[in-house]
C-alpha cells in the first residue's frame, strides 16, 4: 500500500546509514549476487561497497532519502557528470574493493561496469539525469518510498528538458520505472552475468 512519503537530499552524517540501507535492499539483487556469490561474504561487503556509491553520489550528484531518517536512497547523476571516472572512484574510496570484495569479485564487478557503461553511453550521449542506485529497505518496499525519492530529480530533468536514463537486474522494476516514464532501450545479459534492463525516459 503506497503512503505519502515526504524526501530530502542526503545529508553527509547520513552516507553510512544510507549504505547499509542500500546493502539491506540489494541483497537479493543478481548482479550483487554475481559480484559477490557468497551470502555471508556479501552480508559484510555490500554495506561497504554501497556506502562507497552514496558517498560518490553526494560528492558528485545528488543523493535524496525520506525525511526522518533513511528508509531508502536514489543516488543520481547530473547532467555532465553521469560517466564515472576512474579517478573519482579512487577518491571516494574504491582502491580498496580488491581486498574488501576479493580479487574475483572486484574482476567480475570491473567487467561488468564496463559493459554497462559502454551501454549507457551509446544510449544516453546526451546531457540527461543518470539514476545510478536506487533502493528501499527492505521492511518498507512496495509502499510507494523508491517512487518518492525518485520525483525530485525527474521534476528537475522535466524542468530542464533532459531525458533520464537508468538500469535494473529485476524485472518487477521495469514495471515501477515505465510508469515514471521510462522506455526500455536495450534489453540483454551481461558476459556471464544477469540479465539487464536499460530504460530511458524521454525528454517531457
């Protein structure tokens, strides 16, 4: 049953809080689940590694989560910024997943980041709003909370005339993004990995 949600941008003190939020929410996800294929492995690693992306995102773009404290986040991108540099990744922390993640499983995750970026730019080389994470705790799903934190940024693309662009491993998400607007573009697996869906919404 979907609730009003009230949403804020992320504050700093937050970005711990957000990541062991988002690693709650991306458990079960396939790609997650091919990144790190162990569950006690990724109990520990995933909070690490999604702590990593909010504080990414709140250096580099905006991060909005519900008010009163963090029951989900939508890390996003801004326009001119939604490729990630090597060297930013660096910055917020990334030179250590081959010791936090495993040196196979930082391979896996490299290959697959590559794959996916190449995707995304041949369908999004224009300035747009790039979702890059999107999740809610668990306990909370399905109560209308990923749709609120996604409005503020999406009234901004709207406001500016930008197309928005995201991915997703599930396939109970296409449903939720098309009904925010979003298109499937490209539609494929990953090298030895999950299934992938590539949505775009256009510019309104």
């Amino acid at each position: 049953m979907a609730i009003a949600t009230s949403t804020v941008r992320l504050q700093p003190h937050q970005i711990k809080e957000s990541g062991q939020v988002l690693g709650r929410a991306f458990f079960d996800d396939p790609l997650t689940n091919y990144w790190l294929p162990d569950p006690e492995h990724r109990t520990k690693a995933l909070p690490w590694f999604m702590t990593l992306a909010t504080k990414y995102g709140n250096r580099y773009g905006e991060v909005e989560t519900t008010a009163g404290g963090v029951e989900g986040a939508g890390i996003w991108l801004k326009p001119g910024a939604t490729h990630i540099p090597p060297l930013q990744m660096m910055r917020v922390g990334l030179y250590a997943a081959p010791f936090k993640l495993g040196l196979g499983n930082f391979m896996r995750f490299m290959k697959s980041l590559d794959f996916i970026e190449k995707i995304h730019k041949e369908q999004a080389p224009e300035d747009h709003w790039y979702l890059m994470i999107l999740g809610v705790d668990p306990p909370r799903q399905g109560q209308g909370i990923g749709s609120a934190i996604m409005q503020p940024a999406l009234a901004k693309a709207d406001a500016a005339h930008l197309p928005a662009y995201l991915e997703t491993q599930k396939e109970i998400n296409v449903k939720l993004y098309r009904k925010h607007g979003f298109d499937v573009v490209v539609e494929t697996d990953l090298p030895d990995g999950p299934h992938i869906w590539c949505m775009k919404r256009p510019v309104r």
